[in-house]
C-alpha cells in the first residue's frame, strides 16, 4: 500500500509504502497504519511539502518525493532497503527464561540457527538473530523474554542506474518516539538540501554518523 497523492488529490511531496502488517500476515510483529499515519501528520505539519513544490517553481517531479517504506517483520516485503527512509519492526529476544523445558519448537523454528538447545535449555545468539519474534511465538513456555518492539532505521537506499543499499543505522528506536524521530530527519534534509538535489543524494552526502547523533534521543539501545 502506498499514499502518493495528498488530500486534494494532487501529487504528494512524499510516498509511505507498507507491508501488510500483522493486520494481515502472521509474521507481522505490528500494526503499521497508526504508524504512517503519525508519520503523515509530521509531514503535513512540517515545511516539507511546501518546500518541495517551491523549489521547483510548483512544477512537482516524483524522483523528488520523499519515499518511505514501513515493513513489520525483517522479511522487508515493502523494500525499505531501496527508499530514503526505512523502518523494520524488531523483536530482539533477551533471555531465555527458567521455565524452558528444551522442547527444541524455537530452534526448529528459527531460520537463522540463532536459538539452539543446549543441555536441555534454548540458548539465543544474538549475532546471529534478525529480531523477527518467531521464537517468541512458538515458545508454549513463554520462556523466550524480548526487548521492547522496536524498529531499525535505514537511509540511503535507491534503485535507478546505480542502485545502493541503504544504510542501517545501530541501534532501535522506538515506536513512541517515531514522530518526534521524523521531525528530526525532516529537519536534518530541509536544513542540508541543496536546491534540486533529491533526498537520497542529500542523504548519500550527509555523514551517516552526524545523523546519528541528532537523532539520538530517539535510540534506545
Ligand atoms: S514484511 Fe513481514 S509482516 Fe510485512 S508482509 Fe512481509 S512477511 Fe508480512
Ligand atoms: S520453544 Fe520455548 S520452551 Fe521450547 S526450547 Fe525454545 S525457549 Fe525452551
Ligand atoms: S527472533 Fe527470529 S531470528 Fe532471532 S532467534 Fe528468534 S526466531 Fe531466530
């Protein structure tokens, strides 16, 4: 699902490509919609819209748009890898409680060997583990404890001639603070922009590191 035209009907300054969500896809560890649509009314509340229609005298060129992906589950079927901004929603496992009886359900279900038995016990490697909460589903001992859902961050990304993985930055960010996480980047790429460049050049141009930095209060791991 995406939203490429505004209200009126017009062309908008941005598209919000979703997955499906686990309002329809089983491994979806969120609803995505409440999402988009806080971030739409950051957008709606921000210049950038005005700003993108201005810079080129109302004439509106969709390679300018702002393209943003939103997946709810590491299999990143709305491809935030390829937009300016992606988020994917992570459930990172923690521990694994007392209560595990090593009935063996997680390892068996874990694509990434990252939940393994061992002596009668799961033990979770977390170098290994995508953050999809499979395990967290299938354990009938509740026994696999997580962090709080949260979300990866990814900028950068573009097809075209030269296409370019977009870049991950550390860390989680969480879905309380996704708003104000917006405003930030909002901010960052009107402050930087040149006039013309699209958002993906601003953002291959930018030190990912300073990005970082404002947008740490956002993190929290
Ligand atoms: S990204 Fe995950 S939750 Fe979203 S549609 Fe694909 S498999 Fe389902
Ligand atoms: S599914 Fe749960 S109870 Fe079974 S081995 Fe994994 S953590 Fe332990
Ligand atoms: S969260 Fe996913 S990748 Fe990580 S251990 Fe569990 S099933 Fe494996």
């Amino acid at each position: 699902m995406s939203s490429e035209r505004n209200a009126s009907g017009r062309q908008s300054a941005y598209s919000v490509v979703l997955c499906r969500g686990m309002r329809s896809c089983s491994f979806g560890l969120v609803d995505l919609e409440p999402i988009r649509a806080a971030i739409e009314t950051v957008i709606a509340d921000s210049p950038w819209n005005a700003y993108v229609e201005s810079a080129r005298g109302g004439r509106f060129r969709p390679h300018e748009r702002l393209r943003i992906a939103l997946s709810a589950c590491p299999n990143g079927c709305s491809q935030p890898q390829i937009q300016d901004i992606g988020l994917i929603a992570a459930l990172r496992p923690r521990e694994v409680a007392a209560a595990c009886t090593g009935c063996g359900l997680c390892e068996a279900t874990c694509r990434e060997a990252a939940m393994l038995v061992e002596d009668g016990r799961a033990v979770h490697r977390p170098q290994a583990c995508l953050a999809c909460g499979e395990c967290v589903r299938v354990c009938p001992a509740h026994a696999v404890l997580c962090e709080p859902l949260g979300f990866r961050l990814l900028l950068g990304g573009r097809m075209g001639r030269h296409p370019v993985w977009a870049t991950e930055l550390p860390g989680l960010y969480t879905q309380e603070r996704i708003p104000q996480l917006f405003r930030d980047l909002l901010r960052v790429l009107l402050r930087e922009r040149r006039p013309g460049e699209r958002p993906r050049q601003v953002l291959a141009r930018l030190d990912i590191q300073q990005i970082e930095h404002e947008l740490g209060e956002c993190r929290y791991e």
